[in-house]
C-alpha cells in the first residue's frame, strides 16, 4: 500500500492535471464581464491597467488601458511636459508597471477582454470547420516588427501634437484606430464609435482608418487566431519591461524532447519556444502566455509557469494524457 | 474582383477629398428647389429675393467698415487679444458694442428676441452700465468666444472655459462682468455709483451663504479667485438700485465646475451631489443637472435644457425667463409651478466646412425677471414694486450629429469586411490543388 501523498503535492497534481482549457475559458469570460460590464457595479480600477479594457466604454469599464491616459500626458503643451507637471507621467508608468508586473503578458491571455474576443471569434470559425491561416517564418519576421513601430508612433505623434505639429484632431492616435474602441462599447449597446467624423480632413482620415483596423480586426480574427495581437503596442510595452515580472514562463532544455506540440498549439505560432532548447525565461515578444504551450507539452517539467519563483503549473506527462483523453483540445 | 475594388478605392478617394464640402452645384440646387416644389412648398418671390440681397449686401457693406475701423469698447478698456493686457481707450460711441446695439444696416435683420420683447422694454434693467442685462462672463468682449482652449474647468454646461493659475499652484479662474442681452456683442458692464452691489462667492467646502469676494484691482476689470479644490463654484454678483418707485434687484451668477480626473474621489464625489443652491439670493437660476450627467458635461446643440428659477431658495412661478443663443436669438417662456422652464438649446454654428471647429464653443444667456408689489425702503427711499432680474451663462458646442456620420462608418466597415473577407477567399482557393489520384502499381 503506497503511503498518502501530501497535500501540496496533491493540490499540485490537481493543478497541474486540470482541464486547462475549459479554466482558462472561465476565467476568461469572468475577467471579460468584469471589465466590459463592471462600471455598471461601480467597479473602477484606475486607468493604469496593462491591458485593452477601453475607455471609450464609458458606461461599462470597470478601468481604463494605460494607453489612453498615456497618449494624453504625452500631447500636452511642451512647456507643461518638460516641467514639474510631468510628474505624473511618471507616477502613471510606475502604476502601470505595478500593475503588469503581478501577471506579466499573462493579461494579454487571461485577461485582455480584445484578445478574449479574438478567441472567441477563433472558436466560431472552428465551429464553423473553416481552417485557421498561419504565416510563413519570412511574414511572422516581418510582422513581428509591426508592433514596435506603432509603440514608436504611440509615444511620438502625441508629442508632435503637444509640439504644434500635429493636429489636435489625430489624438490619441493609436486609440483612435484600436479595433477595441469600436468593438468593446458594443457590448453595452454603444455604437457610437462607428461614425465617420466630417469635422476635419484629420478627423475624417483617422475615423476612417480606425473603421478600416476594426473591419479588417474582424476578418483577420476570423482565420487567424490571435490576429491582432500580433500588432498590439502594448504587447511590445510589456516585452521592453518584463525582466522584473513575476510570473514567468521557463523551460528546462534537457527535458524537451522537440516534439513541436507546444508550437502546435501556440496561437501566435512562435517557433521558439520548440526549438529553443538553451534559453530558460521562454517568453518572447509576441507571446501572450496563455500557457497553452505548458498544458500540451507531454514531458514532465519540460515547461512551466512560475510566481515568484515558485512553480505555479507545471507539464506533466499524466496531465498531457488527461488533457488530451478529454478530446481534441488543442492545436485546432 | 476588379470591379470592387476600384469602387472602393473610387468611395474612399471621394471621401479623403475635400469635394464633400464644397459649396453646391448648380445641378444640386436645381434639384433641391424640384424637391422643394414638388412637396408644395413655394418658391421665394422676386420681392422677397430681392429684400435678403440688399439686406445681405447691407451687411456685407457693414462688416467691411468694422474691419476698417480700430475696435472700440465705449467707456471701457481694450483687451489685446493675444497678450491679455489692457490698455485705457478713450469713450467713443461704436455700432456693435456694450449694450447690444446693432449696426444701422443690421437692424434690418430682426431677430427673434426683438420681435419677441414686450412693450419696448430694453432687455435689462441696466444698474450698472446702459440698459442690458448683466451677466458674468468666462471671457472678455474683446476677445470672444469661439474654439475651446482646452482646459477641464467650465462654467456648467461647457469645459474649456479660460483657466489660469501658476503651474505649480491651484488652477484660478477670470469672470468678466458684461451688461447685454447678446452674449457676443455685450460689453463691459459699467459701474453705477447709485447701485448697491455686492459679489459672493461660494466654495465647495465653503460657507453655504458664501463669501465676500474682492471686487477688480490694478484696474483690471475681472474678477479671479482660485479654485483648489474640486467642485462647483458660485459666484453671485447682485445690485439693486431704486429708479422712481421701483427697486431693481438684479443677480448675475456663474456657475464653474472644476473637477479632474486626480485628486481626492470622495471630495469629488461629495462635490458632484452638494446644493448648488444660495439661500439668500433674492433670484437665483439653477441650471438642472441631468440625472445621469457626468463631472465633464458639455452641454451640445440640440439638447433640451431645463433651469430652475428660485427666490431665497424657492422655486419662482410665473417669471418670464428668456433664453439667448451665441448667436443672438432667443425664445421666451415662463416658470411653472415648480419655478422649472426647459429651452432646446438650438444650432447656431454655420461656418463654412473648412472653417467648421467641432470644440467650438458658443455662449448662452439666460436672463429670468419677475415682478413684485412689494413695499420698503430702500438708502431713505420708499419704494413700491420690486424688479427682479437673474442671469446665468454657459457654453454649449456642436452636437457630434452635425459632423459625425453612421452612413459612412459602417457603409465603409462593410465594405472592407466584404472586400478582404472575398480577398481570403479567393487566395484560399487559388491555393487548393485539385485532386490528383496517385496509383501505385505494386505488381510491377
């Protein structure tokens, strides 16, 4: 009779066998509720937030994307950014950056209501049977660089607006051509956002091209899993600052047998985090940590995912064999 | 394939263009007056045309000699428009200024609140300089309205009014008092040395009855106070002034909402529910706040505005209240029981489409009087009726219906979605290889 195994090595094999993805769907939907409807019950969590919860759903927002106040700060008067008054740039940043460091780019998988979204609009083509698209290694390169260009722009344009050279009309300009803009207020009925502003040529220009990202926002998601995501500034924001997080993703080499079933899975299809085999924080820039790559890798603490150091899940053979026991899961 | 797509590049090549605000053709205007026709209205008489010509032309001919002329403000000083600093101007009459008096070509083109203004009374009572009302204003005659400046605080209903202060101080705030029933032609109010005047202000966390404020100095002719913490200040500028039998009371009030987003949220929110209501005003108009009215609103063209007039803190039935636009109409109407009156706030903005400012920001005046058989004295004087007169001012902008429009947006959302959607299509397709059965011959 073999002895009874501890409690915390039961809680981990219960964490470590659970049904990933049915968790992940839970936890997305209630972090997508809680930060779509949330105003409703007076929730507010400050506009610092590390990920796309829109401030131009006003009514329902329970916080703002550190995005929109960030634009903002950077358009004032030069005379007003370069004073004293600017402090609160920096006391912004610091927030933003107490907040993201809790979760790493795990609020880009877990909690971003835009990139919850996306799944779900995956989900129905799956439904649907139509096949998902995949980029060529030459294509994910290129594209890869996108969202380090709008980063650039993001922090740039607002302060040519700030400097005179830009129009005032043009602010904030990433929001103002972000798909969650349009999309995110739908869901509390508001469809204000899908207007065309005459006001200025400006105006009319950046409307136009925000209408434009979101229709091609729907049809991009649609064969694409985690389209835009590929695009997002701010997950370029959270790469360039994530040294000090506190949940990781690591990977222990000597164990990975380079089956590619993480890379399989992979929705942002980073090739990486198979065929790197010396690197141990695994987590690249376009990776969303959905931990997906953790739930299908077969070999026993191959990959996984750390708090604090402390290992918070885990791959383990008898988890890939439950998981996959349950039915086709994964790499649809 | 081809086809679509160049009709969309043709729909967003003629949108990007400024062709949608040129003036109208000779085709659209012929087919507007078929329009007109065919739905029984009648086309303008030759007569009739030729009244709005000359009286257009007047005005043309009018504003050409206001260029040419320096611009004057009777008895007051000029505000350089950029630098803000004043300068003495000697006292010469002028054909737009302090009292609402309008060119002699101008008066052609009756407005409403002309036509509509009882028994030849002059538009306000006039305690303290020419007969206007007096109301208190978040910006100087000389300078206007117009554009916002940006800035969070405003007088309610609008943001961007003129906010001031050191940059490492609290945000202060500038109210000029004008005398006028036009909120862009008014001027300077005068000072009367027969009026008793007073000027309170009321603070967030101040006494509920208010506070004396300190009248201009250095000459200056605003009033500025800072405003440190958040919330709504009130300031109530009232004068009376016997003239005969009767004694004119009349109460000027601004209302300036100075919220942020930082700072103390309980302070805000204590702000955002507090009486907004002076006890001892003789009259008092009260812009009523929507239920679900944020912190930042700005009231917009087409909106319905409903105020309440109130004598010591009581609603006033009966009072004539009267709304004037930035542009200078107005319409009329009377307290009801509840001394409440509603006014849709009118478009008034008409520029041409390249000069077309969507934060831009216009004026109103409301102006309520009531009249009383009431007995006193007043300086030794006995009196027998009591003239009430209040006015409170705001800002309204452009209602984003004016320039925004659902049509284009998902007419070209749709068109994106159906041009790329086809587009994946017709690449997945090119892409499949059609079936090739492959035999293997194993006997061979």
């Amino acid at each position: 009779m073999t002895a009874a195994k501890p409690a915390m090595q039961r809680l981990r094999d219960a964490v470590n066998e659970v049904d990933f993805n049915r968790f992940r769907f839970w936890f997305q939907i209630t972090a997508f509720i809680l930060f779509v409807y949330g105003g409703y019950l007076a929730i507010d969590l400050g506009s610092k937030l590390p990920f796309f919860s829109c401030g131009y759903n006003r009514e329902g927002r329970a916080g703002v994307c550190y995005l929109l106040p960030l634009q903002h700060q950077l358009g004032r008067n030069w005379a007003v950014l370069f004073s004293m008054a600017s402090l609160t740039i920096l006391t912004g940043f610091l927030t933003f950056a107490a907040w993201f460091i809790v979760l790493n780019k795990g609020w880009c998988g877990f909690v971003c209501p835009l990139g919850t979204l996306q799944d779900w609009i995956s989900a129905l083509r799956r439904r649907l049977g139509i096949r998902y698209a995949n980029y060529t290694q030459g294509q994910f390169a290129q594209l890869t660089k996108i969202k380090f260009v709008l980063l650039a722009l993001l922090i740039l344009i607002p302060l040519g607006i700030g400097g005179g050279l830009f129009s005032h009309d043009m602010s904030p300009p990433f929001c103002l051509i972000c798909p969650a803009r349009m999309v995110l207020p739908l869901f509390t009925g508001d469809l204000s956002q899908f207007t065309i502003d005459f006001s200025s040529k400006t105006a009319v220009v950046m409307t136009a091209l925000g209408i434009s990202v979101t229709a091609l926002f729907f049809v991009g998601s649609f064969v694409k899993k985690r389209f835009f995501c590929f695009f997002c500034p701010m997950s370029a924001l959270h790469y360039l600052i994530s040294k000090p997080a506190l949940l990781k993703l690591k990977k222990d080499g000597s164990k990975c047998t380079r089956c590619g079933d993480c890379y399989a899975v992979c929705d942002m299809e980073i090739k990486e985090i198979a065929d790197d085999v010396k690197t141990t924080n695994i987590m690249t820039d376009d990776c969303t940590m959905c931990l997906k790559c953790v739930a299908s890798c077969p070999e026993t603490g191959a990959l996984k995912a750390t708090f604090v150091g402390i290992p918070i899940f885990v791959s383990t053979e008898t988890g890939f064999i439950k998981r996959m026991n349950k039915g086709c899961q994964h790499g649809k | 394939m081809t086809s679509l797509n160049r009709l969309f590049a043709l729909l967003f090549l003629l949108m990007l263009s400024g062709s949608l605000f040129a003036e109208p053709s000779e085709a659209q205007k012929a087919e507007w007056r078929a329009r007109r026709e065919a739905a029984g209205g009648e086309a303008p008489s030759e007569a009739q045309r030729a009244e709005w010509r000359a009286r257009r032309e007047a005005r043309e001919a009018s504003a050409k000699a206001d260029e040419s002329k320096p611009t004057v403000v009777a008895n007051e000083e000029r505000i350089h428009p950029t630098s803000g600093k004043s300068a003495p101007v000697p006292e010469l009459s002028h054909d737009h200024g302090a009292m609402g008096s309008r060119p002699a070509a101008d008066k052609g083109a009756v407005k409403p609140e002309e036509a509509a203004r009882p028994s030849g009374r002059p538009a306000g009572m006039g305690m303290r300089g020419g007969g206007g009302a007096i109301w208190l204003s978040d910006s100087p005659p000389s300078r206007g309205d117009g554009a916002g400046r940006g800035g969070m605080g405003g007088m309610m209903g609008m943001g961007g009014m003129a906010m001031g202060g050191e940059r490492s101080g609290p945000p202060s705030k500038r109210l000029w008092m004008r005398a006028g029933s036009d909120p862009q032609k008014s001027g300077f109010a005068r000072e009367d040395a027969d009026a008793q005047n007073e000027t309170l202000i009321v603070r967030p966390q101040g006494p509920l009855d208010g506070e004396a404020l300190a009248p201009p100095a250095d000459g200056k002719k605003n009033l500025a106070f800072e405003m440190p913490v958040q919330g709504y200040y009130r300031v109530y500028a009232s004068s009376r002034k016997l003239q005969g039998e009767t004694l004119n009371i009349s109460v000027a009030k601004a209302e300036i909402a100075n919220f942020s987003h930082g700072g103390d949220e309980e302070e805000r929110a204590q702000a955002l529910t507090a009486p907004r209501v002076l006890d001892s005003a003789p009259i008092e108009i009260v812009r009523e706040k929507a239920a679900d009215e944020k912190m930042f609103f700005q009231l917009k063209s087409g909106d319905e505005q409903a105020f309440v007039v109130l004598q010591k803190g009581l609603p006033l039935q009966g009072a004539r209240v009267r709304f004037v636009s930035h542009e200078g109409w107005s319409k009329e109407a009377v307290s009801d029981e509840q001394g409440r009156v509603s006014f849709q706030v009118i478009r008034d903005y008409f520029p041409a489409w390249d000069d077309f400012k969507k934060r831009f920001k216009a004026s109103y005046l409301i102006i309520a009087e009531a009249n009383a058989a009431e007995k006193g004295v007043f300086k030794d004087q006995p009196y027998s009726n009591v003239r009430y007169q209040a006015t409170l001012a705001g800002n309204y902008y452009p209602s984003p219906d004016d320039y925004r429009s659902y049509a284009w947006g998902l007419g070209i959302g749709l068109l994106i979605v159906l041009f790329s959607g086809t587009a994946v299509y017709l690449y997945r397709r090119r892409r499949v290889k059609p079936f090739q059965e492959v035999r293997f011959d194993d006997g061979r």
